[in-house]
C-alpha cells in the first residue's frame, strides 16, 4: 500500500510538473507574440529612425558670430533607445566646452493625424519644451519651429542625415525677425 502512494505520488509529481512546464512555456510564448503584437503596431515612420538608437559620441562646432567671436567647439555624448511601445524615441545629451555646457532630453514620435514627427526638446537653459514638426526631405529628416524670445521671431531648422561612413550629421539654423537663416552649429557623431 506505502509503494502503491509512492508511485501514486511521484506519478502526480511528474505530472504536475509538465503542467507547471506546460504553463511556463505557454506563458513564455504568450509574452513573445505580445512582443510580436507590440512591434507590429509601431508606426513604420518610427522605426524608419532606429538608425538613431545607441549612444554617440558628437561634437557641436558652432562657427564664428558675435555669440562665439573665435566659433567654438564642444563635445558630448548622445544616447537614444526606444520609448513605450517603440512609439517614440527617447533621446538625452551632454556637452560640454568653450560654447558652455549644455544637457537636455528629446522625444522623438510620429503624429498620424498631422502625418509629421514631433519633436518635444527640454532644455537646462529654458523653460518648458520647444516643438517642432519634422518630415523626410530627401534622406535628411528636417524639422521646424518659430518661436517669439526678447521680442523677436526666432525659425530653426534643424536637418539631420547618416552618411555612409555611419556618421550622423545634423545641422541647426536659425533666423531671427525674418532675416535670412544662418548656420547655428554643426554636430557631428559617431555611434561607440
């Protein structure tokens, strides 16, 4: 009888483990088309940026104006990974150097209803977040915004592009009342 519950036991045991094995590897495939389901409802425009994600080193070059006589060069580092859901893309730097030091975060998503990037840029150095609208212009992503700071309307546009040697360049201009635009600064980056 004592042998007849062992083997009773240990054939419930057994069986209870594949259940519990059985119910792991349901769960485990569960989370993986969930992973799958996830990815498949990112926004193709969105995933057209993941050349962004990694970190970077960069350098700012900002040329010669009456805020940087000499021009002046900094240099920083630049980390980009996906936000919820792969929507977004979540984006900090650092830099630091004759220019000044700078750090700031920026969010990176795709608004369907305008058919446009939205950029939302937080800053050390001003309040709030300034927004811009950015699409494709050939293979530079370009984004823009206007802005009213001392009493004058301020434009940027910012272009950025990867050459094909992997470096990601991005150039910021600015115009001021109007005025033609000029070269703000010039980043260059390499992914480490």
């Amino acid at each position: 009888m004592k042998k007849n519950r062992r083997n009773a036991l240990t054939a419930a045991l057994v069986t209870l483990s594949f259940a519990v094995c059985a119910h792991a590897l349901s769960i485990r495939q569960q989370k993986s088309e969930s992973k799958q389901e996830l990815a498949s409802k990112t926004a193709p425009e969105m995933q057209r940026l993941n050349f962004y994600l990694g970190e970077w080193d960069y350098t700012e070059t900002y040329p010669k104006s009456a805020a940087f006589p000499d021009g002046a060069t900094n240099t920083g580092v630049y980390t980009s990974k996906s936000g919820p859901g792969g929507n977004s893309l979540i984006n900090s730097f650092h830099s630091k150097g004759p220019a000044g030091e700078f750090e700031g975060l920026l969010v990176i998503t795709w608004d369907p209803r305008e058919n446009a990037y939205k950029s939302y840029v937080f800053g050390d150095g001003f309040p709030g977040a300034l927004v811009e609208t950015g699409q494709f212009e050939g293979d530079a992503l370009v984004f823009r915004t206007e802005f009213t700071a001392g009493g004058a309307t301020v434009k940027l546009r910012n272009a950025t592009r990867v050459l094909s040697s992997g470096k990601l360049v991005s150039e910021q201009y600015s115009a001021r009342n109007g005025a033609p635009e000029r070269l703000f600064v010039s980043v260059e980056a390499k992914k480490r």
